[in-house]
C-alpha cells in the first residue's frame, strides 16, 4: 500500500516538472495546442479583430480585441459606411465615418492580425516539443459546479447547432469560456440588429416593413459571429476527438504493452 501511495505521488510530481503539455483539461473546457495555419488565423483577425485568438484559446486578449472592435466599429460607423460602399454611394460612406474614432481604429485592427499570426507560428513551434516530450495530461476534471472529461464528439453536430444558434457549439464541446462570451454577444446583436424581428414580420408578409425595421450596422455583424461560430466549434471538435485517441494511445501503452515489445527488425518501442 506504501509503495502504491509513492509510486502515485511520484507521477503527480512528474507531472509537474513538464516543461510543455499539449493540453489540459478543466472544469470550464478543454484547452489544447496543435498545429494550426498562422495565415487562417490572421483572416478571421482580419474578419473580427479577438477572433484569431479566441481560436488559439488567448481568451483574455480576444475580449479585449473583440469589446474594442465592437464599440470602435460602431463609434466610427465603419459597417455602416462599408455598406453605402457595397451600394457604390461612396460619398455618402466618407460623409458618415466619424474620423476621431476611426484614426484610432486602424493600429489595433493591423496589431490584431499581426499578434494573432506571430502567436500561431509560437504555438506551433511550442506543439513541436510538447509532442516530442509527450508528457501526461490530465484528461478527466471534475469541480463543485462542472464535470469535464475527454470522450468523442459529432463535428456535424457542432456546426448544426452553432447554425442554430452562436455559442451552443462551444458549449456542446464544452468549451464553457468561449461558449458563454459568444451567446452573450449573440443576444447583444440580436437585440439591437432587431433581426429576430425582422423574421417575424417576414414570416407576416411584411416584407417592407421587415427591411425597415433592421439595423443595418448591427446586422452586419452576424456573418463574421456565424462563421466564427461554426469554424470554431467544428475545428474544436476535430482536434478533441484526435486528442482523445491520443490520450487513450498513450494510456494503453503505459499500462499494457510490454516493454520489451518490438516491432519489426529488432526495433524497440519505447
């Protein structure tokens, strides 16, 4: 019984000493690095400044980024001049940019992009040495209000359900954080897009009356939300289920494969 408690001990203390982890698992989701193309997560940087590093899991810096971007947008009247620019009235999109918010909205927006990217080819370098390292990680958490565990998930589902509505992919694959922020903001646009009702009247036969009631600036918020939504609950959920295997892979060597087991020409596994 002494031997098992310091053999138990020991792997605890092992598992402190790693210098990477490839990911972790907690009450509030899962958190993992892989290998991800820096130039994809620059575009949706581009797409929605904190987008791109939501998508690395930098949640701090992505609020911020994502906050900043909304009041600034709205401040400035970017989506609103973008659109007199999709209808080719580019006089009146210069007329309604509002240039004390708009000169302040250009550095952070480049930063966005370039600090997403250089943090990608980062994390990638980083992936190369923890999976060289393949140190254990944890994969079951269980808290006084939440229980995580790694287990496989549906990618279909998850872009079914971010279609239905932003942040309930995430919460399907329990990533509570991202869950939450994107619900959250979905009700925000929602509410002062007027879209919902909008569809109402749309479904009432009044067409005309349901394009005049949208606010058009709010409502152009919702591709990149959407897109978001889906690309990351569905990526999210690929990797999950990779990292599953992995874990598992890992497990049943340590416990059941012998260690003198080789595999062909009198190669050694170790």
């Amino acid at each position: 019984m002494y031997e098992y408690i310091v053999s138990a001990f020991d792997f605890d203390k092992t598992d402190n000493t790693a210098r990477r982890y490839i990911a972790h698992v907690s009450i509030f989701g899962t958190t993992q690095i892989h290998l991800r193309n820096p130039y994809i997560i620059a575009w949706w940087s581009a797409a929605f400044p904190g987008f791109g590093h939501l998508l690395l899991s930098k949640y701090l810096r992505g609020f911020v980024l994502f906050i900043w971007e909304v009041v600034i947008n709205i401040k400035s009247h970017v989506n609103l001049a973008m659109i007199y620019s999709f209808q080719g009235n580019i006089d009146m999109a210069k007329e309604v940019l509002n240039t004390r918010w708009l000169l302040i909205y250009i550095p952070v927006y480049i930063f966005a992009i370039w600090d997403s990217y250089r943090t990608t080819v980062d994390l990638n370098k980083i992936y190369v040495l923890a999976e060289r390292e393949n140190h254990h990680f944890n994969s079951f958490s269980i808290g006084a209000m939440e229980i995580n565990y790694l287990d496989k998930r549906n990618p279909i589902l998850s872009v079914v359900w971010s279609l239905l509505m932003p942040g309930l992919g995430q919460l399907y694959i329990h990533r509570i954080i991202a869950a939450f922020f994107v619900i959250i903001w979905a009700v925000v646009f929602f509410y002062y897009s007027h879209l919902l009702e909008g569809i109402s009247l749309l479904f009432l036969g009044e067409i005309k009356q349901a394009t005049a009631v949208l606010n058009k600036e709010w409502l152009l918020f919702f591709p990149s939300l959407y897109g978001f939504a889906i690309f990351d609950s569905y990526m999210n959920t690929v990797e999950n289920n990779k990292l599953v295997e992995r874990e598992q892979k890992n497990f049943f060597e340590k416990m059941y494969q012998h260690p003198g087991f080789r595999i062909g020409k009198g190669k050694k596994v170790t």
